[in-house]
C-alpha cells in the first residue's frame, strides 16, 4: 500500500509541474510535428511514397522525441531533490514506479498528437478496426520507453556525463520495442499475426519493470 | 530502581570518509544523545556538509564504524531509519513549481501524514498568507521558512541543519530555534554546522572541524 501510494503521489507531482512547465506539450510536441514536415517537402507531393513510409517515420520520431520526454524528469533531479526523497522514506521502487507512470502519460499523449499529425499528413493506411490494437501498442510502448529511461535515469545520477550516458543506455535497449510496436502496427495494417510481437511488446515492458523495481533501492544505495 | 541507559542516536568511532582520493573527513569520533544540540563550526570546505550528510546516512564512510538511530552505518539498515532524520540543506528541497501549500501536501501524501496539519503549520511558520505562492517566486528567506513547516511537519528525531541561520531576520532565526527545542524536548537532538561560531551560540556542545577533522571547540 505505501508502494502504491507513494508512487501515486510522485506520478501525480511530476504530471502537475509537466502541466504548469509544459515542457513536453509546448516544446518537444510541436519540434516533432515540424519534423514530420520534412519529408513531405524534400520529396514533393509523392503521396504514394508518403503513404507507404508514414508508419516507418512516425515511429523514427515516436523513438528520437520520445526519449527526450522520457529522459527529461529524471534529468531535472538535482541531489536535493534525491536527499528529499530519500529522507523521506520514498521507496525507491516507488519513485522508479511513479516516473514510469508519468512517463508513460506524457508519451501517450505525445504519441497520439503524433499520430494524429501523421495521419494528416501521410495518410497511412490505418482502419477503424484497427485502432484498439494500436492503441494497445502505443500503450505499451510508451509504458516500456518511459521504464527504460528512468531506469537510464537511475544508473547515471549523480555522474557528470549522465545525459548523454541515459541516451546511451535507452538507445540500444529501446530496439525490442520499437521492433514489437511497428511490427504489430504493420501486422494491423497488413492483418497479419500480432500475438508474437504485442508478447514481445509485453514481455519487455514486465521485464523492465521488474529489473527496475529491483535495482531501484542497491541504485540509491550505491550512491551513498 | 534501576534506570535504563540512555542510547546515542549518533555513534561514530574512527569514520573517515574519502572520495575520488581526497580525504573529507578523518577519524571522526562522535556521540550525539538525546537532548543535544550539537554545534560544528568550521570554514568552507573543512567537511561540514560531508559531516551533515554522513550523519543523514546518504553517504557512506570507508574507514571506521557507526550507529545513527541504531542502524549500522554502510548496511541497508540506514534506510529504514531516513525518514526519522530531518535535513536543512543549502540548497532548497523543494519542487519549484508547485506552491508553498502543495509542497507540504507533497509531503505529507508521500510520507501518510495527516494533512489537515499543513495550513496549522504554515501559519506557524508566518506563511498563511503566502499558501499558494509558487516556492519558485518566493524569496529565499520565505523558501527557508517553507523547510522549517517541512520539518515541523514531519517532526524528525534527528535534525540536521546546514547552515540554517545564514541570512535570515530575527523571527525566521527565532523558528529554527523554536523548531530546535521542539526537536530536543521530545527527545530527538540536533546537529548544526555554520561558517560563523555566533550562530552556534545556543548549542549544548561545540565542535570545530578543520580540514575533516573534528576537534572540541
């Protein structure tokens, strides 16, 4: 219960300062719309073209934005911010919890704008039918994108390289979902299986989870 | 009848601390009981701060052995007993952008406290009037006073306190005072550690560290 509520809470705080900063909305959001932009006027209005790599720019942008707005909250821990936490008995896997969670709303919001912003102008093939397996597995990228970094986050407070170390991290390790979330986006629109990559979508994400959780209170205390 | 002993909540024996090769503190020995309001005056970089923060267990030492609240120094033992200690920082642990009233609430959601207390103690700090101010706005002697509400709030056994005093008018110094006693009478004790000795003139037991070691005023 103290888990939860304390994850709740830091969830909570992270999203209020999100929406009174607006880093996410008024800043990443638009720069990413702008970068849909830049195909559409190098090639001209070669709609066809569009349409068959409006998925595979979407989730190019989905990763590259999307890490910003992942690795953004735990960039802006400072020491005191940590030495609260840890003073007042925050449990760690309850602030990994609460920055995933948040994480995960601000990239679900980002990632729907962008889709939004990609079917305008791209015009994927995309049905009706479609939409709750895709939402599903925007949901569960999103969730995965937002563990991994803040999981980034943990391993590099504290050194002076830490952002560029985070990227490092989430980089490579963020290849499974963004490998599960396209596939099962082209399976939709293919209607081909999708079973095996929404597992793998899945899978990645408890894993992450339960990697985070675990690491969360020897991280803190290997900072001592 | 026969009186139990009364436990230090703060044993070190022989302590030292060392970091990237440089030796911040040395053979520190150290007993704070109950009821002591220890004060540590020394000039910048002396290890005042990297005492404070041993203290508070968010570091750990390489050489020597201790107990803080009974917890055995460098064991996972130390993070059960965090949130009986309090700390004023130089630097505000405060969220920036949320108000003065939301950062207490933070607070007290995260740590199960009744948050009916928080406007009670803001008031008693001065800071009624200026509830929903974001802390971002505030002055720094207004953040200072927010931190003392925090601590009031919480009501730790084990007040650490940075350089609290540095910079605030009369009342303000008159709160973190207040706050002292408050700590002290139900048994806790204090440490502070300040630049200027004036500012530890209340202290039951003065120290004075110099190049990381600790040594009677």
């Amino acid at each position: 219960m103290k888990l939860l509520r304390q994850a709740r809470e830091v969830a909570r705080v992270d999203l209020v300062v999100e929406g009174r900063v607006g880093e996410t909305l008024r800043v990443i959001v638009p720069f990413a719309v702008a970068a849909l932009l830049v195909l559409p006027l190098a090639q001209g209005p070669n709609l066809a073209l569009l349409r068959q790599v409006g998925a595979a720019v979407f989730w190019t942008l989905a990763v590259l934005f999307g890490m910003q707005i992942a690795l953004r909250q735990s960039a802006n821990d400072t020491d005191a911010r940590r030495d609260f936490y840890a003073l007042s008995g925050v449990d760690p896997a309850a602030r990994f919890l609460g920055r995933t969670v948040s994480g995960t709303i601000l990239l679900t919001v980002f990632l729907a704008v962008l889709f939004l912003a990609t079917l305008a102008l791209y015009d994927p093939p995309v049905a009706g039918g479609d939409l709750p397996a895709l939402v599903l597995a925007v949901v569960l990228f999103a969730y995965g994108l937002a563990a991994l970094a803040t999981l980034a986050g943990e391993v590099s407070a504290g050194l002076r390289s830490r952002g560029a170390l985070a990227s490092l991290i989430v980089a490579p390790l963020s290849l499974p979902l963004v490998l599960g979330a396209a596939q099962t986006a082209a399976g939709i629109g293919r209607d081909a299986g999708i079973l095996s990559w929404s597992l793998l979508l899945l899978a990645t994400d408890i894993a992450l989870t339960v990697v985070g959780i675990a690491v969360a209170g020897p991280l803190e205390e290997a900072r001592t | 009848m026969r009186l139990a002993a009364v436990q230090p909540l703060v044993v070190f024996e022989g302590i030292g601390v060392t970091r990237d090769g440089n030796a911040l503190l040395t053979d520190v020995d150290l007993e704070v009981a109950p009821g002591d309001v220890v004060g540590v005056s020394g000039p910048n970089g002396s290890g005042k701060t990297t005492l404070l923060r041993l203290v508070a267990t968010l570091i750990r030492p390489n050489r020597g052995s201790g107990t803080v609240l009974g917890a055995r120094m460098g064991t996972a033992e130390t993070f059960g007993i965090r949130e009986r200690i309090g700390l004023i920082g130089h630097e505000p642990a405060l969220v920036p952008e949320l108000t003065v009233f939301e950062n207490l609430d933070h607070i007290a959601r995260l740590g199960g406290l009744d948050r009916t207390r928080v406007m009670p103690v803001l008031e008693t700090v001065g800071l009624g009037g200026a509830a929903h101010r974001r802390v971002r706005a505030a002055s720094r002697g207004m953040q200072r006073r927010v931190e003392i509400a925090h601590m009031l709030l919480r009501q730790p056994e084990l007040l650490l306190l940075d350089e609290a005093a540095s910079g605030l008018d009369a009342d303000a110094s008159g709160l973190i005072d207040a706050l002292t006693r408050r700590v002290t009478s139900s048994g806790g004790a204090v440490v502070t550690v300040s630049h200027d000795p004036a500012h530890l003139d209340g202290c039951t037991r003065q120290l004075r560290i110099s190049a990381g070691r600790l040594a009677l005023r």
